[in-house]
C-alpha cells in the first residue's frame, strides 16, 4: 500500500493565444494497493517514450466515488519532490486516471491509471 492523492481539474484564465489553462487542486489523499497492469511505448514528438498502465484500489470515503476520468494521481511521499515547476508544485510522480468504477463494490472504488509523459 502506498499513499496518493488525487487532483480535480479547475480551467483556469484565458491564455494569451485563446485556450485555457488547467489547473490541479489536490482534492482527496488516502492509500491504495497499486497493481501493474502491463506496459507499452508510445511514439510522441517523433521519439519514443514508455508508459506504464496501473490498476489502483482505493476505500470508498470522502470524495473518492466522485473521482472523474479527468482527475489525476500523484504519489506523495516519491516522485518529483517540487512538482513540475511553477505552474505545478505539487509533489510526486504524476499519473492520468484512465477508468474509474465506483459502482461494482460497496467499500472500494477501483482505478486504471496511466503514467503521464512529461
């Protein structure tokens, strides 16, 4: 068992050039039982880069049946220590949540995250 935390995506302001920034709010944080689920590699930005698939069982408290396919996990306690610079300071190793299901089970709610390239 590890211990993570999970952001809820906010848009932020309008950039410069139109779009709009997403910003991370840290939104829950509890442990998990973490299960690799296989690997692959992925062209992008003409190179390859690996990404890893993990299966992750959580408790069913707090916000956590309201985790989205558009929220992220992080490790806390591993990982990138100052977060990915000023927009993004928050610690640990980033992973997008892929899959949730918070309905086959009354006590756990079950993820499938995928790391994220940085």
């Amino acid at each position: 068992m590890i211990r993570v935390a999970f952001d809820r995506p906010e848009v932020g302001d309008e950039g410069e050039y139109g779009g709009h920034a997403t910003d991370f709010f840290e939104t829950l944080i509890c442990r998990a039982e973490v299960t690799y689920k296989r690997g692959s590699e992925v062209v992008d930005a003409a190179r390859l880069q690996g990404r890893s698939v993990f299966e992750i069982k959580i408790r069913k408290i707090g916000c956590a049946p309201n985790i989205a396919s558009d929220w992220r996990m992080r490790t806390v306690g591993t990982g990138l220590p100052d977060g990915n610079g000023p927009d993004d300071d928050l610690p640990g190793a980033r992973y997008n949540v892929r899959e949730v299901d918070a309905l086959s089970d009354k006590k756990w709610v079950f993820l499938i995250v995928e790391s994220a390239l940085l």
